[in-house]
C-alpha cells in the first residue's frame, strides 16, 4: 500500500497536553489502516518555542524519532535531555515524557504509540 501525502490527514493542534504553542500533525498512516496494534503513526512538526507537555503512557509505548531540529524530552523524575537528528526516545510502561522545541527552526520527528 503506497499512500500519498496529499491523502494524509493533517491537523494542527495548540497547547497540546498543555504544552506551549502550536504542533502540527500529519497522520501518515490512520489507525484504521494499519493491521497491527498502531494507535499513531504520525510526523509531528512543533515550530520555534513549541511543546507537547507532560504526559504519561499506561499500557502502552511511544517512540519518537527526530528528523530534524533541536529538543529537549523530559522524563519521569524531571531529568531532561537534548536531542537531535538520528535520536530516539521510548518511553511507556507507565512512564511519562514531554517534548520542546529548544531550537529556532522546527522540530519534526515520527511519533508512533503502540498499545500492549
């Protein structure tokens, strides 16, 4: 199955999970077009000064994946860290991360959360 971009729903959400500005959504792949247990696959995009705030995953895992941009993801416990292109983050299990943009172009990474 090739899906196009142009046939991927966008959407723009502010203040997601109280975090700060906008971030921009593109589903690549709905949840309803994946066989597996997917409940996102999605390349999300957070603009200068951006966050998703704070949140926990119970019963299942996120990944993401940075493309591009300068952030900071903070974990349980609030120990932070910087990442770039190339880096991953997992977290799930009951644990709880956010994302910032620290940098002054875009953040974009993949972001896919799979249920257990």
């Amino acid at each position: 199955m090739i899906k196009r971009r142009d046939a991927m729903a966008r959407e723009i959400r502010e203040r997601m999970r109280d975090g700060a500005g906008s971030v921009e959504i593109l589903h690549v792949f709905a949840k309803e077009d994946l066989r597996g247990r997917a409940r996102l696959f999605a390349r999300l995009k957070l603009g200068a000064g951006s966050s998703i705030g704070y949140h926990v995953h119970d019963r299942e895992e996120e990944v993401f994946y940075i493309l591009s941009g300068k952030g900071k993801v903070t974990e349980e416990e609030g120990k932070s860290s910087d990442v770039g292109p190339g880096d991953a983050v997992l977290t799930g299990n009951g644990g709880g991360h956010s994302i910032e943009n620290t940098g002054s172009e875009s953040l974009e990474l993949l972001a896919v959360i799979l249920p257990f």
